[in-house]
C-alpha cells in the first residue's frame, strides 16, 4: 500500500511539475534545484521580503534549510513561512547543523512553531537536539541509556509530530518516517551518499516537492531517493560520480525499478 | 557567412581568454565560472562597490543576473553597469524570472535602460514580461491571437531592440537572435537542457565572453552552447551527466563540428 | 621523507575526520565542501558572528578565502579569524583576487596579520602582490629582471615567511611549499585543472583539514591534490569529467599510488 502512495506521488510530481520555493543554503543550491528538476518538480530560489509573497501564492511548498544562517536570512525565513501559512501551503524545515550552535537550535524552533503545515527533515542528531528537553524527559522515563541513537531520535520524532503536529523524517543509514499513525523505516540508500556534500538538502527538497502534490508524510522523498541514491552509488567509483549519477538515476527512475528495490517496514 | 562569423569568435574567445565579470545568483556561480572557462574564457565573480569600479576597468563585459535578487545586490548591479558605460564595455543582462514578480521586472528594466551597449537573453516569457505593454500594443495590432508563443517572444524582442538600442537572444526549442539587421534562428540544443539548472545562465554567461571579444549579437554563444548541448546530451543517461559533458564539449568543441552541426536561418 | 610525512597526514585525516570551518567564495563552496568530505575531513560552512565562536571552539581548523568579498563578509573574517586564535587553531587563508583590487590587497594583509597560526595558500602573482613593496625591495637588491615569475614568486613568500611567521604554498605548474626550513617543489597536477573553476580554493580547504591533524606546512594538501588531480584528468575528457573525476581519486587515493606517483624535491 505504502508502494503504491509513493508510486502515485512520483507520476504526479512528474504530471504536475510543482513549484517549490526554496530558501536554502549557498552551499547546495545548485544540486538541490537539479534534484528537483530531475524529478519533474520546478524549482524556484528567492529571498527577498520584496517578492516572497507574490512567489509564496503560485508555488506549492517552501522549504526552508539553515545551513548557511545569519540574521538576515532568518527574517526572510520567517516572512517565507507567515507567507507560506497565509496561502495553506506546507513548509519543510531542514534544522542543519541543529545542537551545533544555539543560533541554529533556537533559530529552528521558532520556524518550527511558526509552520502551521509542518513536515521536519533531519538527521538523528539534529532531530534529538530540536526536541531537546522535552523529549528527554520522556526518553528517561523509559531508561535513556538502554536507548540507542535510532531509537532516541525516534523518541525525539515522536515528541515533535506531537508537539508540532508534523511529520517528521529521520535520515540515515535506516530512514525513519514519523508520523500520527506510528512509524516507517526505510532501508534503501548507500554507504557512500554521506560523502556527497547536501544529500539531505536535497532529500528536504525532494520532501517540498512530494508535499507540492499532496504527499506530505515525506515517505515518497525518502524512499525515491534512497533507491535512486543506491541505484547510482552502484555505478560510481566514488562520490564525485555519485552526486551526478544520482540526478541520472532520479530521472531515469520508474515504478518498477522501484517497487523491486524498496525496503519498507511499517509499526504502527 | 553567419557561421564563419560564430568560427572566428570562438577563436577570438580562446586566443584572447576575456575576463568576463559577473554578477550574478548563488545557484548557478559554479557552473557559470566553468562555462567561461570551458570555452577559454577567464570569469570573475565579484559584487563589492569598493572593488567593482577597478575591476570593471580591466574586464571585457559585464554578465548581470538577476536570479537571487535583492535589495543590496540591486545596488550593486546598477553600480556595476555605471561602470560598465564609464568603460565602454557591454552589458549581457539576464532578467530570470522577469514577470514573476514585479520586483524581478522593474528591476530588469532599470538596469536594461541604464545600460548603454545592452544584450538582452531571456526565455520566451520573460522577453514578453520585459516588453509588457509595449510590446502588448503593437502584437495587438497585428491580431494577437494568430501568434504562438514563439512569436510573440519574437515580436516583443524587436520592440526591445529598437527601445533599448539592443540585441535579444530569446533562448528555447528554437533560440532566436534578434537585432536590428532582423532575426537568426538557430535549432539546435536538446530536450534534456532544461533539466540542468542554470542553462540559460550559462548561455548569458557565454554570451558576455564572445561580447567581450567583439561579437555582440549573441549569435555566437548560442550556436556554441546549442551544439555542445547537443553533443553533451547524446552522450548523457540523464541530467546529471549532462552538466558535465557539456563543459566537456565546450572544452573540445571545433570548428569542422561547429560547422556540421549548426541549423542556422536567417530572415532580414 | 616528506613522502612519509604526506601519507601519515592523509591516514591522520581519515581517521580523525576533523571538522574545517570554512568562509569562503559562493563560486567553490559545493565543490570545495565535496573535496573535504572525499578527503576524509568534515566540512562545516559558517559565517554568522552569532555562532562562529561556538563552532570555532570544535573545529579543527579555520579557512578564510576571499573569493566573493565584500565589507559583511570581512568583518566575518575577522571575528573568526580572532576565534581561531583564541582557541589557538591554524588557519589557511586563500587571497583570491590579491592584487587585482586594493580591497583584496588590504584584506588579505589585514588577515595574514592578525591570524597567529598562518598558512598562506595562493597563485604567484597573489602571492607577489601579497608581500609587495617589502619582497620587491628585496627582490631588486638581486637584480629582479633576472627572476623568472615563480622565483619572484618564491621570493615573495620567503619574505611572507618571515614577515608573518607563516608557511606558504605558492600553486601552479609546479607547486611551492615554503617555510622556515626552506623549499619543497612539487611537479604533480595537470595542464587541465586551471579549466575547473575553484581548484586552488579546493586546496586551501585540504590545506585546513591538514592543518587540524598537525600538517600545517601545507605540503600534504598540495601532495594528495596534484597527485589526485593528475589521475582524474588522465581519465577526464575535459574540465567537466575532470571535477567529478577528483573527487573519486581523492576519496580512493591509497598510500601506494601516492608514493609512486609523487614528484618532490627539496631545497633547504
């Protein structure tokens, strides 16, 4: 059932073309709108105050991602969301680097509050450090220290999809999608894919684009990308070919491919 | 004759290897920089009023795109053309999204009308937003219905060129080089092109270096980029290996390929 | 023994992944972030003053390049540059652009000056224009018409050495590495990687990553760029394959191929 809703996700990206407005980081720019474009969507990168609102009102998801913050971009940030909230559009946040300076992990939870149609999209570190207090007095209660990073950040996820009342997607080796009806893990992907810099960046773009067409769990980003990132690590020598390989096998990729590779498991 | 034209720039380019100094969005920065050189062109990337001034003295053209604008690097354009005027230099203006905001069109044309050796490369619908009413009136005129896209874009081109004293190179399935001596169509390029992000902000980038050298048309390094485009695709799986074969092709493209490969027709 | 010292430095690195704080130009920051994770370093970009101190704190090393300048990004500099000291971590500076406008003249002094722990890493005439009046007066007491560039330019940085308390890496044709202990010339590298926009900003960030496990001459970087660089152009068609091609010899590089490729000699 899960194959088939990312099976009908990924024809209506490729039908539909939507426009996802990004606000993104200097550094991964350039390949998260190719990973955009190879999967049918269109991307669009702007942050001025003077033209978000015009912009927000035609494209059909803002993702945001930290990765390169000042206070200046903060500001655009926070008006891209008020303008995202004011057209019902969904808003995936990528806390990068979040625990690693308080800039980012206050600078994440004001967005995160802000969002009124909120999808998260991190790693486990950023996603424990997001929930922070709140969910480790939870992970206490049932003995944190028998918990294993997997697990704490999905303790985490839990406390934000309740708190926030988002998705949220955990990425790494095994891909966590948290949601209201429990949890999948997703066990596609690569060894190499973290040696290409911003393959989560484009994972929260991807995300923007799925959530553009009404899929907003995050599950069809992660999973497209998890098969398209295994597909072409397979046919590269190290990550310089993966991260082009990587946009060949994202627009190469058919339902069948990715039926036969997915590595799904629900517990709800 | 056009083709011997095209032949002599690209030699010119690679013999005297222009500085060609851009301005232009975080995205495509990269790709751009490896387009020049490539093609045996020398970029700068640089923005600062306290260092444009010099460095426009010694550069061969001027590249302004408007992809990430704002209110600071509006600034710096405007003051980047004043300097371009002051040396006699042309300006390759790329109005991305122009129509998409009214922030992106006014800009546009504040820096197409302060610019005094213009060369305008845009889309087809952002030539049309460029044109606005102007160009409204008079295809209107002419029974506005009857025209297809590609002719209006045409039809707002020649108004551009006799508004601004301007060359347009309106790029797409069909690139068009419009001037005063009339138009070129060049067929060449690939369906897969616009799955590369940044494209047409390669073929402005281009477009500044054959300036640089003399050729202020834009014929040049549109028939360049068509048929290195072409080249590349044939090669590529997808959009990924596209954007590397390109720069390839750019690097080994000669004249006997340039001249088989070229679909040129004129009509003046 | 250099031989020696290079490939104890590359296992350092891969072992200790160490986090680089990069500030660099918005041209290089995927591909300079790309060659630090196909090294085996972490690369973090940065560059508000509300974090650079937190992050500077556990970072290994500091990369300043001033590719993309202006008076924001400056005061940036400066602040990190203040934190590295503080927590007594090297930093590489990178003066793109040195000499070509007085701001990066200036600028360039103004950092070499203030960091207590300095690698300089540039092109000669950077180089040559970094040391100015104080290596041409040197110069000239031994007759500089007789000095071809890259001893002009290994003259400069001998007067960099001593004026800063540095080591400079001087790049090109052949590479070199100046201390206080003398000369190192390095003959590795191709004739095509001047084509790929960013190369030598991709070797100030190894420089960093180096630097933070205890390499701090510069050497090492220069090593495993060249030889990294002449092996992915060996297989490259053009400046296109060339930059994918060195990232994967980067992230495969072994010691044996190092050590059989490496060209040194030495001069103290």
């Amino acid at each position: 059932m899960n194959t088939q809703t990312i099976i009908t996700a990924l024809n209506a990206v490729r039908a539909q073309k939507p426009l996802v407005l990004n606000i993104t980081n200097y550094v991964v720019m350039n390949n998260t709108a190719n990973g955009l474009l190879a999967v049918g969507a269109s991307p669009i990168m702007a942050h001025s105050r003077d033209e978000l609102a015009e912009m927000m009102a035609f494209s059909g998801a803002l993702v945001i991602n930290i990765g390169t913050l000042d206070s200046v971009w903060i500001e655009r940030m926070m008006f891209a969301v008020e303008q995202a909230n004011r057209h019902h559009k969904p808003v995936v946040l990528d806390p990068v680097g979040c625990g690693a300076s308080s800039l980012r992990t206050e600078t994440s939870r004001r967005i995160a509050e802000a969002a009124e149609q909120l999808i998260l999209r991190g790693n486990a570190s950023e996603i424990i450090a997001l929930a922070g207090a709140g969910a480790n007095a939870q992970a206490k209660s049932k003995g944190v220290d028998a918990l294993d990073a997997s697990e704490a950040a999905v303790g985490a996820a839990r406390y934000l999809v309740r708190h926030y009342g988002c998705s949220v997607v955990i990425s790494g080796e095994t891909d966590f999608i948290v949601t209201d009806n429990g949890e999948i893990r997703l066990n596609n992907g690569h060894a190499m894919m973290p040696f290409v810099t911003g393959m989560g960046c484009t994972l929260s773009a991807l995300t923007g684009a799925f959530a553009a067409v009404g899929e907003t769990t995050g599950l069809a980003a992660a999973a497209v990308l998890g098969v398209a990132g295994e597909i072409a690590a397979e046919q590269s020598a190290g990550p310089g070919s993966l991260q082009l390989n990587l946009l060949d096998a994202l627009y190469c990729l058919d339902a069948e491919t990715l039926m036969q590779r997915l590595k799904l498991t629900s517990s709800s």
